[in-house]
C-alpha cells in the first residue's frame, strides 16, 4: 500500500482549507489556520491533526502503526 503524504485540513472554526505535506517522521499536534489564526489540536482519541482534521490519515495509521 502506498503512502499518501498530502491531506487536505479543514479548519473547524471557519471552513477554510489548505493542502498540506504530512510530516513523515513526526506527529503534528499543532496546526495553525492560515485564515482565521485559531490553532487546531487534536481531538480525543486521535493522534494529530491530520487525523482529526484531514481528508487523510496521518502515515504511521495508514500503516497501521502507532502514532508517535
């Protein structure tokens, strides 16, 4: 299975999204909106942002591996 390294966030707060690279060697707990400068963090039970906000998970879980 490949890996996708891009998802697409979508800010809960104001709607806006943005394409970005996942980091492929490190979770990202924190994410700041372009628009609207709320900073996002994960929800509960979820490992990083992309995975709580992101049309894809982040790498280690597509892999089914543990998230940092």
């Amino acid at each position: 299975m490949e890996v996708i390294l891009k998802s697409e966030i979508k800010c809960p707060h104001c709607g806006y999204k943005k394409e970005e690279e996942m980091p492929t060697n490190a979770c990202q707990f924190f994410y700041e909106c372009e628009n609207c400068k709320k900073v996002l963090k994960p929800n509960e039970g979820d490992c990083c942002v992309y995975c709580s906000y992101g049309t894809v998970p982040c790498p280690p879980i597509q892999e089914n591996k543990s998230c940092c």
